[in-house]
C-alpha cells in the first residue's frame, strides 16, 4: 500500500514538473533591430550599439540598412523590423522628429547629444600661403587663381554630393556671398572630394570644399574650416526642392549654419519589448570627436566598422558602464 502510493506521489511530481516545464517559455534574450544609413559616422554607431547590447547587456541584434524615411516609419510602427536610428541631426531631420517624435509620440530621443559643425575648408598650408581665414577670402582674384585647375578662370569648390540637402544649400550660399564671379561650385560623390583634397595637398595646390564634422578628414588631412558670419535665422531662408520648384530663386542664405544637435532616435515600443536596451539607449550618447575618430579607422584606414566598435567598448569601459547605470 505504500510503495503504491509513493509510487503514484511520484509519477505526480514529475507529470507536474513537465507540464511546468511546458507551460513556463524560457526567458529569451531581449533583441533590438538597429538601422543604418549610408554615411560613415551612422555605420560606426550602429556597429557600436550592437556590440555593447550584445557584449554588455547579452541582447540580440540585427543591422538593418535604410534610410531616414524608412527607418523612422518603421520605429513609429514599432514593430521591431528597425527599432533604432543610430545618427539622427537636427534641424536637418527635424521633419520626422516633428512627426513620429513631436506628432505621433512613438518614436524617442535619447538625453544625450553632440555638435555637428558644416562649413568650408582648405589645406592649414594653403590658408597660410595665401591667408585665407575667412568666408570672403574665396572671393579674392588670387585665391580663385589658385584653386582653378581647368583654366576657366573660376576656382573650383566642391559644396557637396548629388541629392544632399547640405549641397544645395551651399549653392545658395555661394551666391549669396558674392563668390560666383569667382567660384565653381561643384557636385560629387564624397570620394571624389577626398581624393582631390589628398592630391592637392600632395601638389601644394588650392582647393575649397565643404567640411564638417564629426568626419575623418579631421584625422585624414591638416584642414582648417574658414569663419563665416554668424548664424542668424533672419538671414537664413533656405527652402529644398521638396519645398517648391522654384526652391533656389526663393532661398536666401548669408550666414553660417546652425549648430547641429546629432543623437539617436529609437522606438518607445522598446520599453515593453527590450526593457533594458531601451534604458541603455537612453543615456546614450558620444561626442563629436568620438564619432570622427570612428569614421577615420572605417574609411580613413580600412577597418571593419564592428572592430573599430569592439576595441572602442574594450578601452572606454568607464563610458560603457554610465550607460548601463552601473
């Protein structure tokens, strides 16, 4: 009679622990969709997140490339296809914070920011050749002389890619500032700036070309950005094509651009579903010399954007460690 009952208590327990067993889903690791646009400094963040979620936080993490449009619609529908916009700057991107951040309310910011700087540069040897220091030097016969390779009497300036709003920008304002009796503006890919800024340099020639930072040209080359006027909104009307067709005749810009403030955007559906990432996210942040240091190890020497990022988390783990609130 015993042994039959212990023997029933037995069977009991064990169907008990295996229906338990069943019933009860081990705990997965939380996961977080990162996206990546195109440029430099994005790929070197969204590399950087993915190895401390990874590394630090024991997440998994996908890398999911996109663009602006695409990455924010997919946060604001939160439904994990992209979670997280490494390289969000503002004012430029401010039309989808004002509508999935400001509007809808379903995308979030992080606390934590840094300052992106547009302007123009030359070689540090070619503004002390020719004293070159400030906006209006470009407009000097000289000046323009030495940066004309072709021979058409212009000196020529590289003001951006194709289909960067910042390049059309920089049209308005070589207008604006009186530099195109004097000046070429040219548009082309970011490779075709960067060789011609290391063959001139190589050649102790002139050139001029829109600059900012964070990038690694800082790193790459001596550059110097030249001064303008300071930023003011009044003299600063600046409309895209988006904007109307006739966006060039009605934009006016005689200053120097804003400040940026670049930090990262992410989904709030992350609070639910990756409660701990979306913490991490949250006190996130790096500075402008960070980010150019990173972009010079991927572009300026080559390396792969997730090294560059796991010797980074290695040697700063003080930073690392105030983002995850230890």
């Amino acid at each position: 009679m015993k042994k039959t009952t212990l023997k029933k208590t037995t069977v009991g327990l064990l169907g008990g622990i295996a229906l338990g067993l069943i019933a009860v889903p081990a705990i997965a690791a939380e996961k977080v969709a990162i996206g990546v646009p195109s440029w430099t400094g994005a790929q070197a963040i969204a590399n950087l997140l993915k190895v401390v979620v990874e590394e630090r936080i024991g997440g998994q993490v996908e890398l999911v490339p996109g663009n602006n449009a695409t990455i924010f619609q997919a946060m604001h529908q939160g439904k994990g296809d992209i979670d997280v916009h490494p390289d969000v700057w503002l004012p430029n991107q401010e039309s989808f914070t004002k509508k999935y951040v400001d509007g809808a309310g379903t995308v979030q910011l992080s606390q934590n920011s840094y300052a992106g700087n547009q302007g123009f540069c030359v070689s540090k040897d070619f503004a002390k050749k020719l004293n070159i220091s400030d906006i209006a030097d470009f407009g000097r016969p000289d000046v323009a002389a030495a940066m004309d390779s072709d021979g058409n009497g212009k000196g020529e300036m590289w003001i951006g890619a194709p289909g960067w709003a910042s390049a059309n920008v920089n049209q308005v304002k070589v207008r604006d500032y009186d530099l195109l009796p004097f000046i070429e503006p040219i548009r082309a890919e970011e490779s075709v700036k960067t060789a011609r800024v290391k063959d001139s340099i190589a050649k102790g020639e002139g050139y001029g070309f829109y600059c900012y930072k964070p990038h690694a040209i800082w790193y790459m080359f001596d550059v110097v950005m030249v001064s303008e006027p300071q930023f003011d909104p009044a003299k600063y009307k600046m409309l895209q094509p988006s904007d109307s067709p006739n966006w060039y005749e009605e934009s006016k810009v005689m200053t120097k651009d804003a400040l940026k403030n670049v930090q990262i955007a992410y989904s709030k559906s992350l609070q639910d579903r990756s409660p701990a990432i979306f913490e991490f996210l949250g006190r996130f942040g790096l500075n402008a010399d960070d980010v150019s240091g990173f972009a010079f190890e991927i572009s300026g020497k080559g390396r792969p954007a997730a090294d560059v990022a796991k010797q980074w988390v290695n040697t700063n783990s003080a930073r690392v460690d105030a983002w995850l609130g230890l």
